[in-house]
C-alpha cells in the first residue's frame, strides 16, 4: 500500500491538511444536539445533485452559472448517522470541488476506498467549508455552495481558473470525524510537572517552575480520554506543543502554531526524531498529556537537525491524542 507522507498542503483546496492513508478508523465526536451548524439548505444547495455510491465518485450536476447567493449553503444529500463533525474538528472524507459558475471540476480525491483527504475545517484555507460541514455525521453526502466571499475571495484564483466572481460548489462524502483537541476528562495535576493553562480553542500554554531539570523521562495525564488505546505501530492525529525547559520558555514546535494537527506514528522504541511526539503508546484516544524530555531521551548532544531544538535541550511536551487512523491491509 502507498503511503502519502503527511505534510502541509499546497493544494487548492486547504491551507493546511493532511493526507494519509486510512480505513475503519474509530471516529469521536459530540451529539448533534450540542452542535450549532453554520449553514443551511437553500436555493442554491438545493439544486445539486451527486449521483452514484458513497464513496464513489459521484456524478455532480447543477444548472450553470450557479448563483450561490449571499452565504454559503449546504444540503446533505446523504444523511450518515455517525459522529458528529465540530466547527473546530477534522474530517477526514473524499471530495469534489467545482466552478459553480463555469461546471468545471478544480480538484478531487482519488475516492480509492483507502487514501482520504484529512484536514481540519477550520483552518481549511475556505471559510464555505468550515459553514458547510460543522455539524454534519460521519457517513453524510453534503452539497456545499459558496459565494466568492466563503471561496477564493476578491481576488479568485487564477491557478484554479476561478475568477472573482466565480461561486463554487464542493460535494463531500464524510468518513470520519475527529476533535481538535482532547475532550477526556481532566485528571488531577501531578507534583513536579509545569502547570498547564489552556486557550479558549485549547491551545496549552506552559508555565516552567523554578528548580532544576529533569533527568528522567516522566509523563503525566492531564485529560483521560475513553478512546481506543495507542498501539505500538499505529499512525495517530495528534495536536502538540513542546516548549524549552529554560528560561525562555521558548516554543520549539506546535502544530497549534502550523494551524493543523499532525499524523504520526507510535512507537516505543524509536528515538523522538522518528515519532516527532513521546509517550504516544497506551494513551488513549481523547486523552492529553505532558511528558518531560532529558536530552538523553531526546535530541541528545547534536540538538534536532532543522535547528529548532539545540544541543543538550531538556523539553516538555504537551500532547491531544485525537484519533487513531487504521491502515488497510496490503492488496
């Protein structure tokens, strides 16, 4: 099976996303009850059509050129009654994405049955696809139509041959759902590690005490999730932190600051250059951490080789563990 690595994308679609392969992966999710949707069906959502199986590429048509109106629309083709997508969750699914005024298809997924575009919607790079899937089910067909304001904006895209007026439509099947950020329940604190104070999109921020370093490798649950436990090999989305035990209290990487979680893979032998993140095997899905890093642990004496940790650093980092992506079989 060909993995694509996981890496910001450049494509048309999202300003940041991941792209990996993935199959029956446990979704997590809120209720719809809880969730506030930020679009609805109208004029012009309803005129789309998408034919064809769920997950298949599906026939698209609607009359051109497509008036999207004022807001962005969304009418679910298909009504999946899985976990509930959040306004500042991720999705993982397959699309496709047209010209709304000229019919013509700007991108789509390779809607193979087991490589699946992935990315959170809120930082999607189009705020139409944010509207148009919070609050949709794992398993739903959504037909999204966005004005140039929700789309490419003022300027369009020329590289997409979308022009400023141009509204688009965007046909998504949703196979999985998952938090932006941990959602188990919060555990007591544990003497000699940093305090942790999170924002209000759940962002940590980290308050080195006073004292000497660690020496050892120690990690503590700050959130319990009641998810599937990490395994040895899995691939799992993650959103992180890991700050510089020193004075500074430098940030060394965050995939809160890059804009979109990351996939990496467990392992508990691997050195922290291979897993990018610790202590990943035995957490549970929905869960947050934080593990404290010697340098014998973790970029030893040579520091990481992009230069963002020096030599001899001792880290923390603080870890949501947001789903587990099941890799399929090898054909």
């Amino acid at each position: 099976m060909k993995r694509e690595s996981v890496r910001k994308s450049v494509a048309l679609i999202v300003a940041a996303g991941l792209l990996v392969a993935v199959a029956g992966c446990s979704s997590s999710g809120s209720s719809a009850a809880s969730c506030t949707p930020l679009a609805s069906a109208g004029s012009a959502s309803n005129l789309v059509t998408a034919t064809g199986e769920f997950d298949k590429a599906p026939t698209v048509t609607f009359g051109t050129p497509l008036e999207a109106g004022a807001e962005t629309q969304r009418t679910i083709l298909t009504q999946g009654t899985g976990a509930v997508l959040q306004s500042d969750g991720v999705v993982s699914g397959d699309y496709t994405l047209l010209n709304g005024t000229t019919g013509a298809t700007i991108s789509k997924t390779k809607y193979d049955g087991s490589t699946f575009s992935s990315f959170p919607i809120a930082s999607s790079g189009l705020a139409g696809i944010q509207k148009g899937l919070a609050c949709a089910t794992v398993g739903s067909r959504v037909a999204i139509t966005m004005p140039p304001a929700d789309g490419f904006g003022a300027n369009g895209n020329a590289q997409a041959s979308v022009g400023p007026t141009d509204s688009l439509v965007m046909v998504v099947d949703i196979t999985n759902a998952y938090p932006g950020r941990a959602n188990g329940a919060v555990q007591p604190a544990q003497a000699g590690f940093p305090s942790v104070a999170l924002g209000p999109d759940g962002r940590p921020g980290i308050t080195i005490p006073s004292g000497p370093k660690p020496t050892e490798l120690k990690t503590a649950v700050l959130k319990k999730g009641d998810g599937a436990a990490v395994a040895d090999g899995d691939q799992v989305i993650v959103q992180y932190t890991a700050v510089i035990w020193a004075d500074t209290k430098t940030v060394a990487k965050s995939t809160w600051q890059d804009g979109a979680p990351t996939a990496v893979k467990a392992s508990a032998t691997a050195d922290l250059a291979t897993t990018i993140v610790p202590s990943l095997v035995g957490q549970t899905v929905g869960s947050q951490y934080i593990t404290l890093v010697p340098p014998s642990a973790g970029y030893g004496a040579t520091g990481s080789t992009d230069g963002t940790i020096p030599a001899d650093s001792t880290l923390v980092y603080v870890v949501d563990v947001l789903g587990v992506l099941a890799v399929p079989a090898a054909k």
